[in-house]
C-alpha cells in the first residue's frame, strides 16, 4: 500500500472482519445468541478475505465484489446508531426527513472510505488480543501488522441489538471514528449550519479520518486500560 493512502482503517478492518455476508435473519435466533462478539469478528476473517482475493472477471467484477461486501458491512455496523452519536445533540432537533438523509448520507461516507481500498489490505496481518464482554457492551483488541511492519491498533466497540452485536465505534490508534466525526460535524454545525453539513455530505466535501502509514509513534491506549467499564461509560457519553 503506497504509504500515501489515506484510508479509514477502522472502517476497512471492521468490513474485512465484518460478520456473515447473510441476512442478519438468515441465523437461527439461539445460535446468534450464543456467539460472541469475537468469535462474529475472527470467524468472519475468511469470509472477507476470500471475497476480496477472488477473481472477479469481466467489467462487472469490481462492482460485484464491492456489493458483496457492502452487504457485509451492512449486517456488522449499527449505521443508524452512528449517526446518532456522531451527530450527537444536533439529532432531537432534526425532522425524520433530515435525519434519514443524514443517516444516508453519512453511511455513503463509511462505504466509501473502504470500498475504494479494501483490496489493498490482502496480505495483512491480523491478530486479536483478545475480548471484554459486560452485556449490553462488549470490546475486541485486535491489530494489524502491515507489510512495512507497522502495527496499528484496532479496537471495536459494540452493543447488543436484538439479541446481536454490532459496531456502534472503532478506535484506530487510540482515535474514536465517532468521536473524530462527532468534533468535526459539531464545528462545521456550530460554525456555519446544519444545512452546510449536509452540503458538504452532499458533495463529498468531508475528508476521511485516516493514520499515517509512514510511521507510527508508540503512545499509551488508556481506552485498552479502561477495559469493558470504560466502553459502557464512552457509549453513555456518546448518547447525551
């Protein structure tokens, strides 16, 4: 990968460790109970990567894969409950139409902060370190060793929902994706208007948060030190 790249780690790890590409209902509802939150991501490593090695012929190959695994990270991510927190205390102001364009808009933003690099991470290694489970929250460690031998640091946070977890945040490095946006649509609010946000959402004027891959200094992750305590106590935070 041309260390150049901008890309949303968080985004794209969590699709290449997304669930099962099936319909969420397409699982039993006592099997989906009994998996946890790091078994969903590890066990769903091969699913991803053997849709993004495969061979994909003909013009409509890439646009195929793209779909597949879309449909992957539609079936992990809690879209609507992201753009909840991101948008933050601006959401109770919103009408119901504003608040699905911006559910919209912003889930566009996610996808194609992956879709356009997610081939590129063929190769990488991943290992977990483990999970933090305290019902309804839950928090798996992984990180990513990259083939110029930089770890990065990726954590998922999640929630139960219907009886599944799914993704509500990913921490790249110690940097909240829902936190980086919240700030940055809170700016952009305060600053100018809501119907600027959505302008720039619009137009894809809304940079995509990324790490560097050039270098990497080690720093302390406090949110790892906190444990499964901390992820509650951030979502609760998140929600007000």
């Amino acid at each position: 990968m041309k260390p150049s790249c901008r890309v949303v780690l968080g985004i794209l790890t969590v699709a290449a460790l997304a669930i099962d590409a099936r319909p969420a209902g397409a699982q039993p509802k006592v099997a989906a109970e009994q998996i946890g939150p790091l078994e969903v991501v590890r066990a769903s490593v091969s699913r991803v990567l053997t849709i993004v090695q495969a061979p994909y012929p003909g013009a409509s190959g890439g646009s195929q894969r793209r779909a597949e695994i879309r449909r992957i990270a539609q079936g992990l991510f809690d879209f609507d409950e992201m753009a909840r927190l991101t948008l933050a205390r601006h959401w109770k102001d919103r009408s119901v139409t504003e608040r699905e364009e911006f559910v919209r808009l912003f889930t566009d933003l996610l996808e194609r902060s992956y879709l356009t690099t997610i081939e590129n991470y063929a190769g990488e290694t991943i290992t977990f370190a483990g999970e933090s489970v305290g019902d309804p929250y839950a928090q798996v460690r992984s990180r990513i060793t990259t083939n110029r031998l930089l770890e990065i640091s990726i954590d998922y946070r999640l929630r139960k929902r219907d009886a599944r977890w799914v993704v509500y945040d990913v921490v790249l490095d110690g940097v909240s994706l829902v936190s980086n946006y919240r700030s940055q649509f809170n700016t952009i609010i305060r600053t100018s208007s809501f119907p600027d946000l959505m302008a720039k959402l619009r137009t894809k004027q809304i940079e995509t948060h990324a790490i560097p891959r050039t270098s990497r200094d080690p720093r302390e992750d406090t949110d790892r030190e906190r444990g499964i305590a901390g992820v509650g106590v951030v979502y609760e935070l998140y929600k007000k």
